[in-house]
C-alpha cells in the first residue's frame, strides 16, 4: 500500500532523522501504489484482486568499497624505557685488611618501567577514530539506501505507479518506471504540492493534488489506506486550517513534529499487521498491490531496528485506539438495531390482528410499573429463614434442574402444534447469573429471579402468537403464573435498546419457570445476540441518545485521525466499490467510519461512503427506499452535503425527509385531528365539542372498539384457515404430566 518512514515512537525523545541524505530538514518519507491513468484497476483478469507485492530487490554488485570498511579500533601500545645502573664492587682473597689482596669490577643492572599514558595523545587518537567511523557509517547508509533505491520497484504490476511523499520538501515524486501504455505527455513525475484535497472518485481513492505551478492532478491510489494515510499526512505538513485541525497547529513545531511521527507509525504498524495475517479478519485473504507497505521507521532503512521498546509503544498505542474503535463501532450497532428493532414493530402494528393483541391484558402483567400488581416469586419456604441467599439460591438451581424435562417436553408439544421458527430450552441459570440479575433488578432478592428454568420459542408471526397464548390457556392454564405482553402494547415502552417480546411464567414441580416468547421479524435482528444487545443498552444507557456519533464529541485531530486507522484496518478486506447489500458487517465498519470522516471535516469522502451505502440498503430486499435505516443515511448524507455548501441537494434532501414522515403519519389509522382543525373545518362540530369536551373520547372510545372488532373478526379467519385444530381436544399430555 503505502511505505511510510518516521523516527519510531519512543518513551525517550530522539532527534528525528533526515529522510535524506540531501535534505536538511526532518521529515518522513511515504510510497504508496497508485493506478496508472492509462489503465482500470482492478485489471479485468482479476490481477488486481491478487496481485503480487512489489518486493524490495537490490541490483548489482553488492560488493561494497573499500572506503566503506570500519576502521580498526586504535590501539595504544604500552611504552616503557630501560633504566641501567652501574655499580662498582670490591672483592679480596685474603680476606684481611691488606689492600694487595683486594680488586675493584664494574656490575652493569638493567630495569624496565612503563612510561604513563599520554591522556592527550589517546584523546586525539579516539577521536580521529570516531570521526572516520562516522564517515563510514554515513557512506554505508547511503550506500545501503542507494542500492535498496536502485532496485527497489524491479517488479512493479502492469498498470502500477509508485509515487513517494517527501513530507519534509513537500514534494510527491514518481519512483518506478512508466508502464508499456502509459501516457508519457500526462504523467505526472514531480510536483511541489501547495494543496491537496479528496477527489470525487466514487471508489475513494482519489487524491486531488495542486502543484506550486497552479497546476491540479489526481493521482488515484490502489486501495484505500493509501488514500487516507497520504490525505492526512498532506494535511497535516500543508497546515490546513480545518476546525479540527486549529489545536493541531496551535501546539509548537516539536510537538506537532512528535503527532506526525506516532501517526505514521500506527498507520504503518497497523499495515503491517494486515498483510502478515495477525488480523483474524484477514487470515487467509490475499495480499493486494495495496500491499507494498515499506514501513519501516527511518532507522530501520538506514540499518538500525526498531528498539523492542519502541515497538512495544507502538503495539500498546494501537491497543488503545482499538478498544476506542470496537467500543464506537459497538454504539453504532446498537443504535442502528434499535432503529430496526422500532421499525419492525412500527410494521407489526400494521398487522390486521395487532388491534385484538393490544386490547389483550395480560396475567399479573405489571407493565411499565412494578408496584400495579403483585409481582409472581419463586416460593418463600420457610427453610430458607436460615440460609443465606447463595445456599437459597443452590437450592433453587436444583428445583430448577428438575422442572427442566417438564419444560423441554411443554415446548415440544407446543412447536409440534404451532411449528416454531426455533425452540431453545435452558441451560439452568447458574448461581452467579442468578445473583447478579437478582442485585441489579430486585434489590438481591433472589426469589424474583424467575428464569432459573427457562426456554425460548419464536413464533412466525401475530398469528402465531395468538394461537400459541390460546393454545396454552386451554391445555395448561392452571400452571399458568403470569403472561407478561406489555411490551407489545403500543402504549408500553420497550425493552432497552427497542426489543419486545412476550413472556409466560408456569409453575412445574413447585418452581417458577419461564418461556420466552419472541416474533420473527424482531427475533432475526439480532438473533441468539438479542440479550447481549439488551444487556449493552442497559449499561450504556443508549435509550437516552439517538446518534451514535456523538460519542465522538470532544475527540482530539489525532485521535480522529487513529481512529480512521483503525476503520480502515477493518474494512482491509472489503473496499468501498466491492460492498455488496448482504455484507452486513462491513457495511457497520463503513458507517462507523463515515461519521470519522463528518467530524474530523472530510465531507467528501463522507459522501461518497453514504451515498453507496444508501444504494446498498435500496437493493436489500429487508430494507428498502423507505426503511428507516435509509432515511437515517439520508440524514447524515444531507450534512455531508451542507458541510461542502451543496445546499440545494441538501435541500432536495430535506424535503425527501419530510415527505416520508408525512407518508408515515397517514399509515396510522388513530390520526385524528385537533380540536383547532375542526374548527376550520367544521365549525359546528368544534362547537359541540366545546359543549361537549367528552365527546372527542367516547368517539374515540367507539372507534377504538369498532377497530378491535374488526381486528377480533380479522383472526378468527385466520384461526379458521391456518389453526382450525384449536377448535379440537386441547389436552397436551406433557411427559407424565398431563397439563390440561
């Protein structure tokens, strides 16, 4: 994809490193594979899809000058002097004082003793040592760079053009040989870049580039984290003034130097893990050309890696960014279901049976408040005065545990009778959930937990569900202990995060179990995930906010910019033009993104992400134009817009908006008109309204029984045509348990 050479991210500052040899200033060097106009990319054949890296490859001799071999280490030889000393000895033979007798014999001794160093001398010596080191090092480096630069692009793809970003000079130069087709008088080999902005290209991978001559080129990048890491990088270094960007440039030039370096790293660093598959994501998958990454810090290309500790900066800067990523793409999904989760039963309600279902009261159904009835509990025994909760709870995992084979046996007789879209039972709640659960709801009070025992069954539709209550009234009503359906009343609110279902609580060996009732087209939404998504709505209270991009509120340039990192690094495997309407995942990550792209002030690329992803949701036979999905991404394509001043779109936009809303209001059949529009429209009917102010209520009072009747007279035909054995011998002989 993109090389990217930056002094490594170190808990000590070092002074960053020329990217040059010539250059004086400190600045990092970026090369990416862009497409060459003469060409499609991908290529027709599909070369595109699997192409191979272009490899690093030095050409050549690599037989190195002999101006380029370390200097030996001087060495101080230890100098000693020969000190000689001549002493005059006197011998006699007789041993007496006669002088006849004696003789006098020169004895000539020699000693050796070392000479102290010359301190001067050494110091002189070890620094011309250290010069010529120094001298070699830099010649082998540029030795080094020179070959690597020499052969580096040998074996780029037909069709491919490698171009280098010199953050330090500004300047974008072409780095590999023009291909056979290749429009020589266009090509674009070297430009001073002065601004640079997203192009429209509708894949979003355009650079818009303007050179110091006035003179404007796209150059449109092989995949897209080559796009997004040079249009930062160009920002950046150019010091455009976005919103975002004033803190940025508002801090001192070590500072901003220190952003741009642990910015190209983690850019890198995340690339790297890509294409050696340490991604589970992307085990398995294909390299790209995209794939040409020379990342490496600059110390690494002159030779020296990366120390242990700065790659472990690295890895632990990118563990954070991710957790903020996976914790932001979460809000999205949670949000985006409870919009789904609220136009399912916005249809539902459409339902011809679902007036019959919401006049429907419930069995010791408390509703919205706790404190309307007595709520049902598992037995009070009087043992359990003298345990303490955990051994209560034990013992009522071991009822539950018993009651379990009564319940599975309940559930096949009812989806034998009904044919469920799934039935599930169990396992038993485990004495930690039970506790848990009991703390949180009920004060730890673990007597109300009353799914100990549980099961699930997912009814095809309102019908279905009708004949499943009635079914179970007539074969085991006396077990019946509550018929919890307020959260599919209209009037009810829902479960966090938008669910709703239906609960039913039988008493079956002395304990209270609990069979989970849900409707298919709320059920298939998040499938067996739905209570991990009530559980996350609960926790962080998505109920109180509609727009999953507010949590990035208060994000800093940088961050935003790591963030978009890490979007890219999760939709590697998918690019923007081959999403298709069934990849329901990447389709989150892109909207995930799209929401970097509004507040970190890139509308463009914005508007392109949504504009694709409002065709896919179009295409999608679950969603549609007119889903609220849709409407929701028109939403965020209309501030794209306004962001680049394309108000009149935007305009057109809003108007689409409103017109789906007015449509959406004419669907409900209990729209009734104020008491001020029947003044203008009716004037004596205000007057007695005015007369009469309960008129208006009873009228509805009226309308309401009249549309339940009809509701009542609409399912007893499908009673008639899909569950005419209701009218049968309801007993359901469950196990030994007769249940009638």
């Amino acid at each position: 994809m993109i090389e990217e050479r930056a002094p490594p991210q170190s808990q000590t500052h070092q002074s960053p490193i020329p990217s040059s040899p010539n250059h004086a200033g400190a600045g990092a060097i970026l090369e990416g594979a862009f497409v060459d106009p003469a060409y499609s990319w991908p290529p027709p054949d599909g070369a595109g899809a699997n192409a191979l890296e272009i490899v690093s490859k030095t050409t050549g001799s690599t037989e190195q000058d002999d101006d380029l071999a370390y200097p030996e280490v001087p060495k101080i030889k230890a100098r000693r002097k020969v000190i000689t000393e001549t002493e005059i000895v006197t011998t006699g033979r007789c041993g007496g004082f006669l002088k006849c007798c004696r003789s006098e014999e020169a004895v000539v001794k020699t000693h050796t003793e070392t000479i102290p160093e010359d301190l001067e001398e050494k110091q002189r010596l070890r620094a011309e040592y250290l010069q010529k080191r120094d001298m070699v090092k830099k010649k082998r480096r540029e030795w080094k760079l020179k070959k690597v630069e020499e052969g580096k692009y040998n074996t780029v793809p037909e069709g491919v053009l490698v171009y280098r970003l010199d953050t330090a000079q500004k300047t974008v130069t072409l780095v590999s040989a023009p291909n056979s087709n290749t429009d020589m008088k266009n090509l674009m080999t070297e430009m001073r870049v002065v601004d640079a902005a997203p192009s429209k290209a509708s894949n979003r991978r355009g650079i818009l580039l303007t050179g110091d001559n006035g003179e404007t080129v796209e150059i449109v990048a092989c995949e897209q984290r080559t796009a997004t890491s040079w249009m930062e990088a160009l920002n950046m270094v150019l010091g455009k003034k976005s919103k975002s960007m004033r803190k940025f440039f508002s801090k001192n030039k070590k500072e901003r130097k220190e952003i741009e370096e642990q910015y190209l790293n983690l850019t890198a660093y995340s690339n790297k893990l890509i294409r050696t598959g340490a991604i589970p994501s992307h085990k398995g998958k294909n390299k790209t050309t995209g794939g040409i990454y020379y990342h490496v810090a600059q110390n690494e290309i002159h030779g020296e890696e990366l120390h242990d500790e700065e790659l472990e900066s690295i890895a632990k800067r990118r563990a954070v960014i991710k957790d903020s990523w996976d914790f932001y793409r979460m809000i999205c999904s949670l949000l985006r279901d409870r919009r789904k989760f609220d136009e399912t039963f916005r249809k539902l309600q459409m339902d011809p049976v679902y007036p019959y279902l919401n006049s429907m009261t419930g069995l010791n159904d408390p509703g919205d408040d706790a404190q309307v009835m007595e709520e049902v509990m598992q037995k009070d025994l009087p043992e359990y005065a003298q345990m303490s909760r955990t051994a209560v709870c034990k013992d009522l995992v071991r009822k539950a545990e018993e009651a379990l084979p009564s319940l599975v046996e309940i559930c096949k007789a009812l989806a034998g009778s009904l044919g469920m879209e799934e039935v599930g039972v169990g396992p038993v709640k485990e004495v930690s959930s039970a506790i848990r659960k009991a703390e949180k709801k009920y004060e730890g009070d673990v007597l109300k937990v009353k799914d100990y025992c549980r099961a699930l069954l997912v009814v095809k539709d309102l019908p279905t569900l009708l004949a499943l209550l009635e079914l179970a009234r007539d074969s085991f009503g006396p077990l019946i202990r509550r018929v919890k359906l307020s959260t599919l009343k209209s009037d009810h609110e829902s479960l966090a995060g938008g669910y709703r279902d239906c609960k039913i609580n039988i008493e079956l060996k002395n304990h209270i179990c609990e069979i989970q009732v849900h409707v298919w087209p709320m059920y298939v939404i998040c499938g067996v995930d739905g209570f991990r998504h009530y559980r996350h709505c609960l926790e962080y209270s998505t109920d109180s906010f509609d727009d999953p991009y507010d949590a990035l509120a208060n994000l800093d340039h940088k961050t935003l910019a790591e963030l978009i990192v890490m979007a890219e690094e999760a939709v590697a495997g998918m690019p923007l033009d081959n999403l298709q309407w069934y990849h329901e995942k990447y389709i989150l990550d892109y909207f995930a993104e799209v929401g970097l792209f509004l507040d970190h002030h890139i509308p463009l690329w914005a508007e392109t992400t949504l504009r694709h992803l409002i065709k896919l949701r179009c295409e999608s036979p679950d969603i549609g134009a007119d889903h609220i999905e849709t409407q929701y991404l028109y939403r965020y394509l209309e501030k794209a817009l306004r962001l680049q001043n394309k108000k009149e779109e935007a305009d057109e936009i809003k108007e689409r908006l409103a017109n789906v809303e007015i449509s959406r209001k004419k669907e409900k059949e209990n729209t009734t008109k104020s008491l001020w529009d029947a003044v203008f429209t009716d004037p004596s009917e205000a007057f007695e309204i005015i007369m009469d102010p309960n008129k208006k209520e009873r009228e509805e009072e009226t309308r309401l029984k009249k549309q339940v009747k009809a509701s009542k007279k609409a399912w007893r035909k499908i009673r008639e045509q899909r569950f005419k054995f209701l009218d049968g011998n309801n007993d359901l002989t469950v196990g030994t348990v007769s249940t009638k």
